[in-house]
C-alpha cells in the first residue's frame, strides 16, 4: 500500500516560479559544498528553478544576519557566515511567496534573539508528553529514527530562524537516561550533523541524577568530589562523540524530578556544577526555573505556587556562572490562556534568561480548539517591567539587551508529531511558524505573521487571506472567553488539560486554585493575601495589588472578588462570567462559519482536517459555557440579567 508524504507546512512551493531549465549560481567567499551553503542552495533550486542566485561574503553584516536583494539578474544573499546566507535565502523564498517578484525582493534582518530554540517533550517509547500531533518522530521504541522526515523537520525549523533544537523530554526517565551512552552516540552523531547542516545545534534534556542511574552511585549531590569527577568523565565522553552538542537542558526539583534539594543544595549549586564541567567544550547548561511544591494541601492559603519560581531563584541572582541560562515560562503557574508574566522575568537582573512558551496546546484546546498564540507571545514579549530605565521589556531582557550579555533568548514547547500534517491542527502550524518569526524579529506583529504562513501555506485571493488573518487573530480571545474567566485559569480536567472541570483541580495538590465559594471567586495575591503582587517592580506592583487599576483580565489572579463586583464594563463580576461564556461559544461558532466559507479554496484534506477539528471545538465550546455558567448560577444563586439557559 502506497503511503501518504507528510504535508511540506510553509515549504510547499505551491507556485514555485518555475522556469524550466537551470540558473546560475555563484558563490564567493563560502565553500559551496559546506553543508549548510550545500543546503541553502539546493532549497533556493527548489522553491525558485530558474532564478540565478549569488551568495556572497560580507564581512560587515552581523553574525547569523543577511541581506537579501533581488535584481535582474537573479538573487543576492550577503551574509558574514553560513547561517546568514541559509536565513537570507530562506527570507528571499518567503518574500517572493508572499507576493514579491524576484527583481522586488529586498530584506536585510539580522536576529534579535541569540538563542532561538524548540524543547520536545518526546520520550523514546515514541510517546510524546502533552503532544496532540501522533507519535514522536524521533524516537520509536528506544531507537533514535534519522530519515527524510528529519531533514523536512529541518529545513522547517531552517526556514524559521530555529537555531537550537532539545529532542528529548525534560523529564528523562528510562532510555532517556542513556542518552549519554555509547547506547546512543552513534545515531546522535548522525542527528546532530543533520541539524548542523540547517545551522541548528543538537541538545538534550539530562536526568540531574544520572551517576545513581547510570553511573551506579549512591548520590548525585552536586558538591560531591566523586560525583564531579563522574560527570567530568562522562561529559569528556559525551564531547568525544559529538563535539558540536549545544549543551543540556535541566528540569530539577519539579514534579518528582531529583535535583539538588535532595542534598540542601541550591539550584545555583546544581546548575553551577554542571555548567563548569561542559565549559571546556563551550557547552551550556539550561536550568528551568519551573520548581514548585507539587503536593500542597489545598486547605493552605499561604503558599502560592505562582510565588515559587522567584522564590527558589531570584535570592541566587548573580550566582549563576556564565554558560548557566535560566529558562523561564512566560507566567508563573503554567502556560494558561491568560496569566501575568513571570516576576522572574527581568526581575533577575544578572543572570542569563531564556523564555519559554508552549506551542503544543496543552491548557489551549489540544490542537482541536483553533488558538493562535502569537498575540499571547507578544504581549509577553512588550510586557514593562521596569527592571531598567529603558530597556525593560521581556523582550528586551532575553534578547540581551538589557544586562548586555550574549547568552539567552526563546524557546518553546513544540506542537510537532509523526502525523500527516505535522501539528494535528492544519491552522496550528501557524503557532509553529509565528513562534520562529517571532524569535528571530520580536519585532514582527501577530497579524505580519498570520499572514506570511498564510500566504506561504495557502497562497489564498486577498479576500480569503482576510478572512482566515481575521479566524486566528480573533482565535485566542474566543478560546479565552469561553474557558476560564479573567485570569483565574485551571478549570480544566486535570490530567488530559482539555475540556471543562470547574472544581478538578480546586481540592488537588498542584496548587491551582480558584477559592470559588457562595459570595465570590478569586486569589488574593496581595500584600494582605499571599504578597506575589510584592514580587514585580513597584510599578507593577502597585498596579496589581489594587483591582480598579490592575488589568481587568487579570483581576481575578490578583483578587478575590464578590459576584457583585463592578467590572469598568459596568457589568458586574457573574454578569461578565455568563456573558463572556454566551459570547466565547457563539463567536467559536463563527470561526467555523468562517472556515466553511473558505471550503473552494483550501485544498479538499486539509480542509476536512481542520473542519472535523471544528466539529469538535464547538462540543467543547458548549461544554465549557453550559458547565462554567451552571457552576456560577449554582453558586451564587444569582440569575442571568438576559434569562437565557443556564442548567
Ligand atoms: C514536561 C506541566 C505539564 C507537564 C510538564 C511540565 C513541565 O506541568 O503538565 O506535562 O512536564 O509542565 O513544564 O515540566
């Protein structure tokens, strides 16, 4: 039986100007058979047959930069090193399949993040944790799988401006652990040239206590002599075989992972340990900040997990040696439709940082529910936090701006797996796409984004392109509206994350409250409630800790409020809550109407894919309005002013 190829995402060269025959192609001043040069020429061949291409050396252009400049006489791309020349031609294909002719293209960027990277969350039995896309395409029973679904991924992750890949879970259990045996190296080896070839950097997720489980030690306290001196020997081992390993990527104390708490040591301690080691290599050590007390007792008032991240990391600012990266998620519990940004982020002043978002749509609808997320990543990115009198944004902080270091930028949790089109949802590739860009231009807006992956996608009449801009820009706001309201979050059922459970989390250990009770609902995160609002800057702070000035679609992360609360809509707080449901439902209706409305021009699958997916949201969307609003009626016995159906 003839199989199926896997959808080529935004590199389908759908109306590749194709002039029969072959052009010119000159190259000065690079090896034209070094793999990444290699590379960009043989995409350039592909997207663009019969269009001249010159590659050229320009030693003014900034690392990893390009100018791209068509002419008459074909395409140019400067750049001062390889990468630049694979960004550059990759910038020259998108603009001609956005809508430029050869002779129009012109672009010169250089990026804006250092570190551009995707984290899998792929184990080796070929599962993928919170994955919505099928099976790993990595891993397939403990065997690491190199083939021509590898290199597409690369030239995918190429085009985007991806520069560091972690193919494994950061909770590494089993086969994961050995990842660092001569078990592994030989495939690893043959990856990671893979990936160099596309200028993309090979990482891996690596278990803290790997010298008990497999080094047969009885410890793996990072200030121990024997335990240094066995990951000494086992990193000159790991370096051997694979010389341009980026480094490691360390999830500790968290959900049952070991880490140096065992031992009273702190995080600074483990992550030190390990960074002085893989030095000599030019390795570094990415440590997640995501450490929280997961057995709490939900009678407990007082802790806060969204305290937890500054708590365990903000005192060691500064301690932190310098090929050591704190990696931190854009909010303080974990990547709900609407939470404020980290305190974190930016409140480390002297330490190397790296955000992290989620583009596998774990609380966001499972890549069923349609929720573009790049709206979500620039207000992250904008976010003042008044770490600095100028350069204070997230943005600037991770890209290095602020402290002046090199060493930091974004990464996020991918939506990626075996199936057919890559991320379950056709439309959620978009996230994929957008978070590339958006790494590489932090610049860029939502909308310039959405519509490159649409017009590289689908190349879609102007009106059609309108429509579908206007699906996922308007996406994420429904998906909000609909689920949980104004910033409180994890209404959902725990453990699948999809689909409505109001109390599933509400008497649980995970620390994920809403404190709903007869007369109102919310977490005091106040200076009189928990003091998290005390963790930003004072004008943050400030603005947080009082509810008529703290952003209303936070109000109810900062307060606990009654149902009679005056929203500045003039509604009050249980008004909102049945509004926005009855709304978030009707306006998920009308993206799907609006998916209908573009069925002559998407090809017949892809347009069935995503139709199905619909099918499924709108379930999910009337689940969600029926059980929140009931939830909300039963509670507070107060009635909807507009009297419509409330079970
Ligand atoms: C990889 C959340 C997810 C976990 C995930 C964890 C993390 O808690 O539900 O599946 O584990 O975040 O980011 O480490």
């Amino acid at each position: 039986m003839e199989t199926q190829k896997w959808t080529q995402l935004w590199l389908n060269y759908k109306d590749a100007e194709t002039k029969p025959g072959t052009a010119d192609i000159v190259v000065e001043g690079f090896d034209e058979n070094a793999p990444v040069v290699a590379n960009a020429i043989a995409e350039f061949k592909r997207a663009a047959r019969g269009i001249s291409l010159s590659l050229l050396h320009k030693d003014t252009i900034p690392g990893e930069g390009y100018r791209a400049l068509g002419s008459e006489d074909g395409i140019t791309v400067e750049a001062s090193d390889e990468r630049g020349i694979l960004y550059g031609v990759f910038a020259a294909i998108r603009q001609m399949y956005c809508g430029k002719r050869a002779v129009e293209v012109a672009e010169e960027a250089s990026p804006k993040n250092p570190l551009r990277m995707m984290n899998h969350w792929d184990n080796m039995d070929g599962s993928i944790e919170r994955g919505y896309s099928g099976e790993s395409f990595f891993f397939e029973n403990e065997e690491i799988v190199i083939g021509d679904r590898t290199r597409d991924y690369a030239r995918f992750m190429a085009s985007i401006g991806i520069n560091g890949v972690v193919i494994n879970n950061v909770n590494v259990k089993g086969a994961a652990s050995y990842l660092i045996t001569d078990r592994y190296f030989g495939r690893l080896s043959e990856l990671s040239e893979l990936f160099e070839g596309y200028g993309i950097k090979l990482y891996m997720s690596l278990n803290f206590a790997s010298p008990i489980e497999i080094g047969g030690m009885d410890t793996c306290d990072p200030l121990d002599q024997k335990v240094i001196a066995w990951w000494e020997d086992k990193i000159k081992e790991v370096y051997d075989r694979l010389p341009n390993l980026g480094g490691f990527l360390v999830k500790a104390d968290s959900e049952g992972r070991p880490g140096p708490f065992t031992y009273g040591r702190t995080q600074a301690d483990g992550a030190n340990m390990l960074a002085d080691v893989i030095k000599p290599y030019g390795g570094i050590i990415i440590w997640r900040c995501f450490v929280y007390n997961c057995t709490q007792d939900w009678r407990d008032y007082k802790t806060d997990r969204a305290r937890a991240g500054y708590d365990y990391f903000k005192g060691l600012d500064g301690a932190y040696h310098d090929n050591v990266i704190l990696q931190i998620k854009n909010g303080p519990m974990d990547f709900q439709i609407r939470e404020p940004v980290s305190p974190l982020l930016g409140g480390l002043t002297k330490t190397n940082q790296i955000l992290e978002v989620q583009i596998a749509q774990e609380y966001t609808g499972h890549q069923i529910d349609l929720c573009y997320l790049i709206p979500l990543y620039k207000e992250v990115l904008d976010f003042h936090t008044h770490c600095d009198p100028e350069k204070d944004t997230v943005a600037d902080v991770v890209s290095g701006r602020t402290m002046g270091n090199t060493l930091g930028g974004m990464a996020a949790v991918i939506n990626t797996g075996n199936d057919l089109n890559w991320t379950g949802n056709d439309l959620a590739a978009a996230n994929l796409y957008g978070f590339g860009r958006l790494a590489f231009d932090t610049d860029l807006s939502a909308e310039e984004i959405a519509r490159e992956w649409i017009a590289m996608t689908f190349g879609l009449p102007k009106k059609e392109e309108d429509i579908l801009c206007s699906m996922l820009l308007r996406s994420r706001e429904v998906y909000e509206k609909y689920t949980s309201p104004l910033g409180i979050g994890w209404m959902v059922n725990p453990m699948g994350h999809y689909g409505p459970s109001v109390d599933g989390y509400e008497y649980s250990r995970w620390g994920t409250y809403h404190r709903a009770d007869h007369l109102g609902i919310g977490v005091d995160r106040t200076e009189k409630g928990t003091g998290y609002c005390n963790q930003y800057y004072e004008e943050n702070a400030k603005m947080y800790s009082d509810p008529k000035t703290c952003p209303e679609e936070l109000v109810l992360f900062f307060h606990h409020l009654p149902y009679t609360y005056m929203l500045k809509s003039g509604k009050s707080l249980i008004q909102h809550i049945y509004d926005s449901h009855f709304e978030g439902e009707e306006q998920a209706r009308g993206l799907a109407a609006d998916w209908d409305s573009l069925k002559d021009v998407i090809p017949e699958a892809a347009f069935g894919r995503v139709k199905e997916r619909f099918d499924l949201q709108l379930d999910n969307a009337r689940e969600w309005r029926d059980q929140v609003n009931s939830y909300f009626f039963r509670k507070s016995g107060i009635a909807d002013e507009k009297g419509r159906t409330i079970y």
